[in-house]
C-alpha cells in the first residue's frame, strides 16, 4: 500500500471542489461574455 493513502492530508470530496471549479469558471466566462454584448451594444 502506498504510504501516502494512510496519512490523507486533504479529506474533503473531490466531485464537490470540481464542482465549484467549474461554476467559478462557468461564472467567469459569463461575465467576459456579458461585458463583451454590453460593450458591443453600446457601441452600435
């Protein structure tokens, strides 16, 4: 056995840290994109 899966430093749930990754990143790319169409309306 590998001597590191006996002392786990980090004990939290993985799916959930992914899940907030991706919902930071969703978040981020929204915004971009919302900037992008207020500036795009704007300038029209």
């Amino acid at each position: 056995m590998n001597e590191f899966e006996k002392d786990v430093q980090y004990k939290g749930n993985d799916f959930l840290d992914s899940g907030v990754a991706f919902v930071i990143s969703f978040v981020f790319f929204a915004v971009i994109f919302i900037i992008a169409t207020v500036i795009k309306a704007i300038g029209s």
